[in-house]
C-alpha cells in the first residue's frame, strides 16, 4: 500500500518529529513499505492563488512549478493520505495548508451533490483514503472535534474512501502508538455521520453564534482583514470587505484594510500583526479553501494570535466566510477555526456571517451596485455592521440573512458547470479538456 506524508514536523516542534517517527514504525510493523514523506517545514512551495487555472487553462496541473508537482502526483498515486501537523485554531498550520490548498487540481470543476451538500465530481477513477495526525500541547476535545470534522469534509470534498483523524497531547504519550494506529486503520466512511442538511445547519448556527455580550462598547478602530489570496481587486472577499467598510466608516468607525498576503514577508507581517492586533474589533473576510479558511489567512491569524499577547485592552472578533458551493453550510468548520482563533487571541467571539454561492456575487462590481443574488448580503451587512457598532455580537437575524440562498441551489450548480465550460471556451481549450487526467 503506498502511503504519501505531508509533515510539517520540524525541529521547532519536537513533539511533531515524535509523532512523525512514530507513525513511520506502525507504517513498518503493517509492512507498508512504500512510504513518501514531503518535510513541508523545509520546502519552500508557493501558495495557491485561487484564479481556478488548474481547471480551466491547465486541466488537472498547477501552474505554479514548485514542490507541490511532485506532492500532487505522488498523492495521486497513493492509496493513504496523512496529514502530521500541528493544530491551529482546529486546522491545519500555513505549512501543511500550503500544500492542501493545491490538491484541487485533482478533482473536477464540475458539481454534483453528496451526502446532502454540493460538492465536485472526481476527475481520476480512485483517490487516497484521507487521514490527519495532529498534535496540540494540551487536551482540547472542542479543537480536537474541529480537526476530526476538517478531516471529514476535506475526505468528502476530495472524495476520499476512508478518512480516519486523531490528536495527539502531552498529557497521554503512552497512548500516542494506540492513536496512530487507529488513526491509519480507521475505515470510517468520510460524510458517514452527516444525517441531513438540517443538522449541518445547526453545526453552522453553532459555530456562527457569538458571545453572549449584551450592549458592549462601540469599536472605535476596526481592522478587516482580507483572506483570499487572488490579485488585488479580483476577490469578492475584498469587494465585500470594501463594502463593510463603507458602513463602519458611516457609523463613526476608523477602518484600516490588510491583506493576507501583507503578512508574507518577516519585516511588513509582524508590523501589519501589531497593528490589527491594537484595534477594537477585528473582522476576518476570507473565502473557504477546502473547508477551512486558506493558507495566507492561517498564517495571519497566527501572527496576529501572537501580536495579542502584549495587548490587555479587551477586543472582539467577528468573520465574514464566503463559500464557492451554493450551501452556507460548508463554512461550518472554518468558522469553528475562527471561533477557536478568537479563543486563543484573548479576543470575544462576535460571531460569523457564512455566505455561500459566493460566485454569484460579482467581485469586480462595488456590492451596494448589485442586485439579485447580492441583495441578501446588502441587508446582512446592514445588520452586522448595525450589531457591532453597538457593541454587539452579530444577531442570528443578521446571520440567517447572510446564509439565505438567492436561487435553487441545482439551478447555481447548473450555472457554474456552464461557467467553467465558457472559461475553457475562452481559452481555446476543447470541453473534454475540463475532464483532463494528466497524472494517470
Ligand atoms: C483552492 C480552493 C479551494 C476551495 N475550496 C472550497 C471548498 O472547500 N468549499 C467551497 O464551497 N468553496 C471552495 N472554494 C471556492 C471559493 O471559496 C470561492 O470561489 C470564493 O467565492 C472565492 O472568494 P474570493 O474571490 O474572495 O477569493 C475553493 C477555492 C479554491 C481556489
């Protein structure tokens, strides 16, 4: 059985290198010899850019040319997939997100729906079964069920046969050969436990629900940051983040802007950090990247989790996640990542607007001048803005609006298969391109 490795293990986490050796010996001891192990923590490899070209200019193939080459065609390979990483906030760290977040090129742009929820057909015959090894220094079982439902959804969205996910502390090493094992031998079907849409509904309601404050203080200073990765002025996360601002500046707030990407270099991210870190309330607008927020955003919040330490003033936190899937339910689990974040960074939580259908909101259109399908969002951010300006954590009105679909969720599918049909057509590529398998 060939087994492919992503570790973020590094000397910097000694318990990491431990878990890692560890699951190579119960690899050995089930005679699984063909094992590839990519060290993540010394590989410098880009991050995705979300432009879609790996479905529709280069069906199947990144265009970035780096690592994750030899990482997608060797997992392509693969019958198990592990993850070794350390928990962040629930998720992964920006070491191992890095490489996930590229993984799409193995799945189809088009749509079709499982285990109650929109999701991509496949593009290759078999995928690796899916398993994450986290670790974390003390036991959290809320982290610990994020990381387990992250797995879950990630093996149900990247079609995954099995998916088996354990987190490792200090307080058990004993137990730690137990758990791997479990972990690699787990034939859990990945959506198993999913019993309907209401119910994931109500994991989305759950982690969207802020801190019960009652009247708090008005935010003087607001920092909104930017998570999707694409080029300046091409992400609807930026163009709703341009529209929030406009209403906490009508409301007497001062506003500053940053952009994920502001935290990639040393020198500008921990002065970027500092500087969200001393606002009153901070407010995430970042897409969903393989059911969990993206790599660049992940290594903000990290950075940001830091810069909290030396700051005492209370402040809150609030998310905006918009989902390309017409379900708002797939936000689930990354507003839990969020909610943890919060936790971790001494913030209050403030809750969490989750948008799906995000392609049928246009990103190059200011928002307020859009119609139809972008409607909902206006009324939903006239709520939430209204919410915390008055010290408040978001309403469930304010969040219910937000989640509302605009259109039957098979008419968005039926467009956006079209619309990636269009893109290849744009770029003179034949239709049965779209269906490429070049890593077979
Ligand atoms: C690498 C990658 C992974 C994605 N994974 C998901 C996903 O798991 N679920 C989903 O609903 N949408 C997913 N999307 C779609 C984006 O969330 C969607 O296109 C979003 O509207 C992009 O927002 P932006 O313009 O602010 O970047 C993914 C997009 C990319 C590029």
């Amino acid at each position: 059985m060939a087994t492919v490795v992503l570790s973020g293990a590094s000397a910097a986490i000694p318990a990491l290198q431990i878990s890692l050796d560890l699951l190579r010996h119960e690899l050995r001891r089930r005679g699984d010899a063909d094992v590839r192990v990519f060290d993540l923590a010394s590989t410098p490899l880009g991050y995705c850019q979300g432009e879609f070209d790996c479905w529709v200019k280069t069906p199947g193939l990144c265009r970035a040319h780096d690592a994750e080459q030899d990482i997608v065609q060797a997992v392509h390979d693969a019958d198990r997939h592990v993850t070794v990483d350390a928990v962040t906030f629930g998720g992964y760290s920006y070491t191992v997100k890095r490489a996930i977040d590229r993984l799409i090129c193995l799945i189809s742009p088009f749509f079709e729906k499982r285990m109650s929820l929109t999701h991509h057909e496949p593009r290759y015959e078999r995928a690796a079964s899916w398993h994450a090894l986290g670790w974390q220094p003390a036991p959290d079982p809320s982290i610990a069920d994020t990381w387990a439902a992250l797995a879950d959804a990630n093996a149900l969205n990247l079609l995954a046969p099995h998916v088996g996910a354990t987190v490792l502390d200090d307080t058990s090493r004993d137990a730690w050969p137990r758990a791997i094992g479990d972990m690699l031998g787990s034939d859990a079907v990945p959506g198993g436990t999913i019993v309907d849409r209401a119910a994931l509904r109500e994991a989305m309601r759950a982690a969207a629900i802020g801190a019960d404050v009652g009247n708090g203080h008005p935010p003087r200073s607001v920092a909104l940051l930017v998570g999707s990765a694409k080029a300046r002025g091409t992400s609807l996360s930026e163009n709703l983040a341009a529209a929030m601002r406009e209403r906490f500046e009508r409301a007497g707030a001062t506003v500053q802007t940053s952009f994920a990407v502001d935290f990639l270099r040393d020198d500008r991210a921990r002065q970027t950090a500092q500087a969200v870190a001393a606002a009153d309330l901070f407010v995430l607008v970042t897409p969903l990247y393989i059911d969990a927020i993206p790599a660049l955003p992940t290594r903000a919040l990290t950075l940001i989790a830091e810069a909290r330490r030396t700051h005492t003033t209370p402040a809150r936190c609030a998310a905006l996640i918009n989902c390309g899937f017409p379900e708002p339910e797939h936000t689930r689990t990354a507003l839990a990542i969020v909610r943890h974040f919060s936790t971790a960074a001494r913030y209050t939580w403030a809750g969490g607007l989750p948008l799906g259908g995000g392609g049928a909101v246009r990103p190059d259109v200011p928002l307020d001048q859009q119609h139809g399908p972008a409607e909902h969002v206006h009324a939903a951010l006239d709520l939430a803005v209204g919410n915390l300006m008055a010290g408040q954590s978001l309403s469930r009105e304010a969040i219910e609006q937000m989640a509302r679909s605009p259109m039957p969720d098979v008419l968005y599918r039926l467009a956006g298969d079209l619309g990636w049909r269009y893109q290849v057509y744009k770029n003179r590529l034949a239709q049965a391109d779209l269906r490429a398998r070049p890593l077979d």
